[in-house]
C-alpha cells in the first residue's frame, strides 16, 4: 500500500506543475499576439523609413551625415545583447549568448575594443558567469518595451558615435522571421548604411519631416533613375531622417526579441505540460499495476488464510 500511496503523492505533484505550465503557455500565447501585432506595426513604419533615407541617399551624388559615416578600421566597438527578465524560455536566451559571445571574441582577434551592454536579468546572470565584462546594464525592458525607453538608449549611442566614442553599435538579439522561425543573430545599426537602405525598398518616395521639410520624387519608369527636388535643402531632411530610422531599426530589434521570447516561452511550456501528460499516464499505469499486485497479494493471503482453517 506504501507503494501505491508514494505513485499516487507524485503523480498529483506532477498534475499540479502541468497546471502551472498550461497556465504559462496561454499566458505566453496571449503575450505573443499582442507583441507580433506590435511588430508587425513597427516592420511597416521601419521598412518605410527604411526606404525613404535609402532613397533619399541614393539620389544624391554626396551623402552627408555622421550616422552615414563608415570608420576604417574599427577600434572601438558596442556590443548590445538583448535577454529576457524571466527564464523557461528554452533555448531563447543561450542562442543569444551564443551569438554575442561570438561577436565579442570576434572583436577582440581583430584587436576592437569592444564594450557591452546587457538588457534583462539572464544576459546579466550569464556575462558574470563567464566573466565577460560589462560596461552597462538595462532591466526596465520588459516583454512590452516602449519607444520611449529604446528612444534614450538610441540618444545616447547617437551622441557616443557623432563624438567618435565608438566606431560601431552592434546588436545581438532574435530577429523575428515567422512565428515557427526565429534567428539569433548579430547586427550591425551603426554605421547606417544608405546604399543597403535604398536596395531594400522602391526609388519613389515622399516624406515630410516634422521641421517642415520634405522631398518628393516623380513617378518615374523602369531603368530610370528618381527625379527629387529638396525642400528646404537635403542636409536638413537628412539630418530629421537619419536619426528616426536608426531609433526605429533599434526599436524594431527590442520588439522582435520581445516575440520571439514569448514564442520560445510558448514552445517551451507546451512541451513541458505534455511531458507532465506522458508522465501522468505512466504514473497512472504504475498506479493500476501497484494497485492490482496489492489486491491479489490481499486475496492470496485470504485464500490461504481460509484454506489453513479447513
């Protein structure tokens, strides 16, 4: 019976995280569709601006804007790794060390000094276990991060880069691809890079700034190049546009983590309550199996103990 009882006192203990893991795997697939439709909203306006800038340098014979600027060789280097606050996301987080990880020792064979900035508390957890040293650390960001609070830490690597503090800003998070794909990686938002921008996206565009200015471009046919017309002159158009991209592009980076978390945490928990399914299918079989065994040892016993009366 001690048996029995010791199968019975498991499996309710394993009924019960399957509870806490279902709990977390809606939670997480609640947070997923909120944080795609945020992503989806930020790709649009991304992309977009994304074009304009792209478009906008590639019809001026000279583009002219520190953030534009490439520096030969890089000496100094930012390294920006994007983790989450919470952990049973399976392999979210460790893909992301990974990828940082390799950025960071890459930066050092060439000789970059490189500096890095860790967001959520895992990335932290990690970088002190390995010892890698780290120059900042953010924790506010949680699974639904604002403008506001990507827009100073994009102020700030703005100000580091036009005063030649760093000579590129790299990104390590997961980019969201589709939802049964995500991809840790590495970018690189600065320096931007105009001509990559203007082969992303189509040579007509038409953008008004809030300082009030604002290009525009003919339609134009196949194979030949955009007609623009400046108003009240490119440098300041690009002076409004340039900064908006980059702050959108690193925005876009924290949103794209902020899904693929949920997403892991959602594959991770799914797994986890049918693992606790299985296991309580083969607890319930032991169950049977203990159970049977006691009651025919207790009939065998009855059976001999009437026997040895007779």
């Amino acid at each position: 019976m001690a048996k029995a009882r010791a199968i019975v006192k498991r499996r309710k203990s394993v009924q019960n995280i399957r509870k806490i893991t279902r709990t977390m795997e809606l939670i997480a697939s609640a947070r997923f569709r909120k944080a795609l439709q945020r992503a989806v909203e930020a790709e649009a306006f991304t992309r977009k601006i994304a074009e304009i800038v792209g478009d906008l340098g590639g019809a001026a014979t000279e583009v002219s804007h520190p953030l534009l600027e490439v520096r030969e060789p890089v000496r100094r280097a930012r390294l920006v790794v994007i983790t989450s606050n919470r952990g049973l996301a399976g392999g979210y987080n460790g893909n992301v060390f990974r990828a940082g990880a390799r950025r960071y020792q890459e930066n050092t064979t060439d000789g970059i000094g490189t500096l890095i900035d860790v967001v959520g508390k895992r990335g932290v957890g990690f970088m002190k276990f390995r010892g890698y040293p780290m120059s900042n650390v953010f924790l506010q960001f949680d699974d639904r991060p604002t403008y506001e609070q990507v827009n100073e830490l994009a102020t700030e690597y703005e100000r580091q880069y036009v005063a030649g503090e760093i000579d590129r800003l790299d990104v390590a998070y997961t980019r969201f691809i589709t939802a049964a794909r995500q991809e840790a990686t590495v970018t690189s938002l600065l320096p931007m890079r105009a001509a990559s921008l203007a082969e992303s996206g189509p040579s007509l565009a038409r953008a008004k700034g809030g300082g009030g200015g604002s290009a525009a471009a003919a339609p134009q046919r196949r194979g030949e190049p955009a007609s623009y017309e400046f108003y009240p002159d490119r440098r300041s158009i690009l002076d409004e546009l340039v900064p908006i991209s980059f702050r959108v592009q690193l925005f876009k980076c924290f949103l794209d983590a902020a899904v693929s978390e949920q997403i892991a945490r959602m594959v991770a928990m799914k797994g986890a309550t049918e693992n606790a399914d299985e296991m309580i299918r083969s607890l319930t079989l032991q169950y049977n199996r203990a159970r049977q065994s006691q009651i025919t040892r207790e009939l065998a016993e009855i059976i001999g103990g009437s026997a040895a009366l007779e």
